[in-house]
C-alpha cells in the first residue's frame, strides 16, 4: 500500500507550487489558478486522512465536498470581480488595480 | 508494489507536473492547460484513495467546468501574451517562501509517526454512503453550502453585469 507520508508529500509539493503562482504572478486569472492548486492540495489531505485514520465515518471525503463547493462559488465571484476590473481598467494586471493603496 | 499504487506514483507525477508547468510558463492559456493536467492527476490521486465520488465531482467539476470558466474570463479580458503580465519582481523570493514552505512541511511530515498503512479491509466509500451521511448528519452544513452557492450566484451576476444607467 501506499504510505502516507507519499500522499502528504505530493500534497505539500502541490501547495508550494500553488504558493509560488500566487506570490509570483501578476495576472489575476493565474493567481486564482494558484490558489485552485492550494486548495486540491488541501483536498488531497482530507482524503488521504479520511481513508487512513477514519475508513469507518470518511469525515475527510464530506470535508473535501465542501471545501469544492466553497472553490467553486469562489472562482465565480472572482472571475466576475476580474472581468468588471477588465471593463474599468482595461488591465487584469493585480498591479494596476491599486487605487485602494494608500 | 502493486497496480493501485503504481497509478497512485504516476497520477502524482502527472499532477506535479502540471503543477510546475503552471509555476513557470509564460502564457496565462497554458498556465489553464497545465492547472487541467494538474487537476486531473488530483482527480485520479482520489481515486487511488479510495474516493471514488471525489474522484468523478473532481473531472467534472474542476478539469470540467472551472478551468472553462477560467479560459472563457480569459476570452473576455482579452489576455495577451506579455512575460511582464505574468511575472513578478518578487519571483525570487516568492520561490524562497514557497522551497521554505515545502522544506518545512516535509521535514515535518518525515518526522512524525503515522500510521504505516492503510488499515486492513478499507473498501472503497460506496455513493449511498456519501449521500446518506452527508443528508443525515452533515444536513445543516449542506444548506448553508447551498445557501453560501446561491449568495455566490447572484453577487457574481451583480457584479459582472453592465450598468444599466
């Protein structure tokens, strides 16, 4: 069988990754796929844990349910606020939207 | 080493990679493609396991329908192929955190007992079970996540839409 530590490390690999995109990408639609990519590393957690501490409740799978339909609403949320972005700026470039900086 | 565990290495492999293409590419439609590969190797790393249904909301919800919403918002902003829209003066360190990030959370993982194995007998989780547990003891965090998608729905059509005046 698979050992857990495997499945921990590819999910800690896949949130790092995700982490760079987010901190090293100005465009706001790779930024939000940085993020996705986090949040399925999550998800690879919860199952990995549900399958090996809890076989008999898989609480983990219910969670991983979850945090997919809080992705989901997420992404379209943000995807509206990128395109009236668009429509004011005419840039998704995250560094041109700073008319809240102080 | 048996076939479910080497599907596990390879659907793992396939999923990093698309997770390192999405790091360094340099156009945002590829960096969409790979995010699809990435989210497909996830989806089989579900299956692997034992989440069946995760597996299958997986390729339709996010290989399916997110990275198409993310390719269509593309469509609309009128995405350019500019290195200097994709990356950042701050790459350098964003890599550090993130290696640091990695390093730490590794040796973490490294150093901590778990438990070897997957315990004797775990079966796949069967659909009824998902379904009946999550209406019969997850059935107040059901409606509030059908509450909060609705709340979603309509503030992403509020803001989207074109003023009217």
């Amino acid at each position: 069988m698979i050992p857990l530590e495997h499945v921990l490390i590819v999910a800690a690999a896949l949130f790092s990754l995700g982490l760079y995109t987010v901190l090293a990408r100005r465009h706001a639609v790779l930024v939000l796929m940085g993020i996705e990519l986090m949040l399925n590393a999550v998800n690879i957690n919860f199952v990995a844990f549900a399958g090996y501490a809890d076989p008999d409740n898989f609480t983990g799978q219910i969670f991983a349910i979850f945090v997919i339909v809080v992705a989901v609403a997420e992404v379209g949320l943000a995807l509206a606020i990128i395109l009236r972005l668009f429509r004011l700026r005419a840039t998704a470039n995250l560094d041109e939207a700073n008319s809240m900086r102080w | 080493m048996t076939g479910i565990d080497l599907a596990f290495y390879v659907l793992a492999g396939f999923s990093i990679a698309g997770g390192l293409g999405l790091a360094v590419t340099r156009s945002v439609v590829h960096g969409a493609l790979f995010l699809i590969l990435a989210l497909m190797g996830v989806g089989g790393v579900f299956f692997t396991l034992l989440a069946d249904f995760l597996a299958l909301v997986q390729v339709l919800l996010y290989a399916g329908g997110v990275t198409i919403l993310m390719l269509f918002a593309m469509m609309l902003t009128q995405v350019r192929e500019q290195p200097e829209a994709t990356n950042n003066p701050q790459r350098p360190w964003a890599a550090l955190a993130s290696l640091a990030f990695f390093g730490a959370v590794t040796a973490t993982i490294v150093v901590t007992p778990w438990p070897r194995n997957l315990p004797e007998g775990a079966q796949h989780v069967e659909f009824v079970d998902i379904a009946g547990t999550l209406f019969t003891r997850w059935a107040v965090p059901f409606e509030i996540a059908s509450l909060l998608l609705l709340v979603a729905l309509i503030g992403a059509i509020i803001v989207a839409r074109e003023a009217t005046e």
